[in-house]
C-alpha cells in the first residue's frame, strides 16, 4: 500500500504552502 506517499505528499504541499519546514 502507498499509504506512506499519500500522507507524505499533502503533508510536504501544506508545509510548502505555509512556509513551515518543522
């Protein structure tokens, strides 16, 4: 299962949209 990459990509597009690098 992908479940990792589809957690990880809405994470990384929210963390970039934000400006939050935590």
């Amino acid at each position: 299962a992908d479940n990792y990459a589809a957690t990880r990509y809405p994470i990384i597009l929210v963390h970039g949209l934000t400006g939050t690098d935590r």
